[in-house]
C-alpha cells in the first residue's frame, strides 16, 4: 500500500483494494510494454459484521487477485471477489462479486489544490447482486472508467466522475441507488 492509501480508515482501504484489484480495466500502453516493478497474488477469506445499505449484515468475503505495480506509478490487475452479505435478523442473504481486469494511470498529484486524482477503468463484471438461490438482481457488464479526487490529507473522497461507459452499468449509473434499493430489498 502507498502512504496515501495506509492512512485512509480501514473500511475505506477495503474497499479501494477490493474495487482496485477485483474489477478489470485496460492497461495503458506503457505499462503494457514494461516489466512490473512489484507483483502481488492475494488470496484470502474474511468474515465481519458491517451496515450494508442501512441494514445489519454478516459478511463472508473471498479475493481472489492478481495485480503489478509500474515504475510510472500504473497498475494492472485480474480478480474475482464474491460476497455474501446475511441479514443475521431473518437469514435472507445476497451474493454480490466481481470479476475481470483492472488498470489505473499513475495518480495525479495537485500539491496546490492538495487533492490526488485516481483514474481507474474496469472491464468484464464491475458488479453482480443476487439472491442466494441465484436469481440475479443488478448487474454491471462491460467496460467503465472513473475519476476519483481524494482529499491528500485527509483521505475523504471530494469527487466522483464517470469518464467512460460502455455498459451496460444501472449500478454506476444510479449512482449505486439501484444496488442499495436491489439490497435492502433482498435483505428485509
């Protein structure tokens, strides 16, 4: 992890690695032509309690992925997520994962303004919700860009922009509103 990244909260780390390394994008051409300076395989099973769209769950979330660092700051990686989110009131359940290739530029840094700007890009399956008997809910397919602005201090997110989006994408496109009503649904 960067110095940028270990100072973010830990749910927020979570998320940035599973969303860096689960999903698939195209490497730039660059990267594409260099060796990697690092390489990474993580593979691990993790169980916690959490909210998940203002409802209580148990988690059990298994990353499987493979990622490598460039001199220029770039990353390319593959990988699959999948997790099942309980309602531990009533049982009901739903499996969300992820799967494909991933590549982000080297962040951009604004000592000025005192942001850093990510620009990941996700191709094959950003998103998958469904029932735990299979039925599928939301899904996002294809190949989605984004701009991240963080705030450098502070890690908070200051902006989110879709840049590319060859969906389709109802998650991302609703802002993740359709996944959180898809959710809260399956779960009450």
């Amino acid at each position: 992890m960067s110095r940028f990244t270990s100072t973010l909260p830990r749910a927020l780390r979570r998320g940035l690695a599973v969303a860096v390394v689960s999903v698939c994008a195209i490497a730039p051409a660059a990267a594409l032509a260099a060796q990697p300076v690092e390489r990474y395989h993580d593979r691990f099973t993790e169980t916690f309690s959490d909210q998940l769209c203002g409802v209580g769950v148990d988690v059990e979330l298994r990353v499987n992925n493979n990622f490598s660092v460039y001199a220029d700051g770039s990353v390319k990686g593959t990988g699959s997520t999948r997790g099942v989110a309980t309602n531990p009131l009533n049982g009901k359940s739903v499996v969300i994962s992820t799967a494909g290739q991933f590549s982000d530029a080297a962040p951009v840094i604004d000592e000025a303004a005192g942001t850093i700007t990510f620009h990941p890009t996700f191709k094959g399956l950003p998103l998958k919700i469904q029932t735990d008997g299979g039925g599928v809910l939301l899904r996002d397919a294809g190949l989605i860009s984004f701009a991240h602005t963080f705030d450098l201090q502070t890690g908070e997110l200051l902006s989110t922009q879709t840049t590319v989006n060859h969906g389709p994408h109802p998650g991302a496109d609703s802002d993740l509103t359709k996944a959180c009503d898809v959710i809260s649904g399956a779960l009450a």
